[in-house]
C-alpha cells in the first residue's frame, strides 16, 4: 500500500532537475485538506531532508492566490505555466 509519503517522493522522482533545486532551497509549502494532516510537515521533513511547512490557512489560499491572479492576469500572466511539462506558453 503506497503511503502519502511514498507518493511525495514518486512524484519527486519524476520531477525535473531545476524543480527539486528550487525545492531544495526554498521548501514545500503545503496547501489544501492534506495539509491538515497532524505531523505531516514534520514527517515529511525528515523523510526527504527538506524544508516543508503548512500555508497560512491551507484551506483556502490556494483559491486565494487564483483569484489574485485573475484578478491582476495582464501584470501577473509571466508568473503562469502552460500544460506542457517545462512549458511558459500561456495562448
């Protein structure tokens, strides 16, 4: 049985090499309900030697920051990715 744990570092794993050096400078920042999780942070932490820490309100900042961008889309689109895995196209 895969464990939220197990699944973290499967998707870090298949994450490109630029990406885990900005997480491994800057953290991970978790957001939404699994956030939640009592300890999650912390076991995290320990298991992959990275800085991670839960958002200011989990629950809704995520929404928060999506409408922000909405909001402001013309000064913030060069902050967007496109769907292609590495891509910045935002047509």
């Amino acid at each position: 049985m895969l464990t939220i744990i197990d699944t973290v570092k499967d998707a870090l794993d298949e994450s490109p090499p630029e990406i885990i050096a900005d997480l491994m400078e800057t953290g991970i920042c978790l957001a939404g309900g699994g956030a939640q999780l009592r300890g999650l942070d912390r076991r995290l932490t320990e298991e992959l030697h990275v800085r991670v820490w839960v958002a200011e309100d989990p629950m809704t900042c995520v929404v928060r920051g999506a409408g922000l961008i909405l909001e402001n889309y013309d000064q913030l689109r060069h902050l967007l990715v496109g769907l292609e895995r590495g891509s910045t196209k935002h047509d």
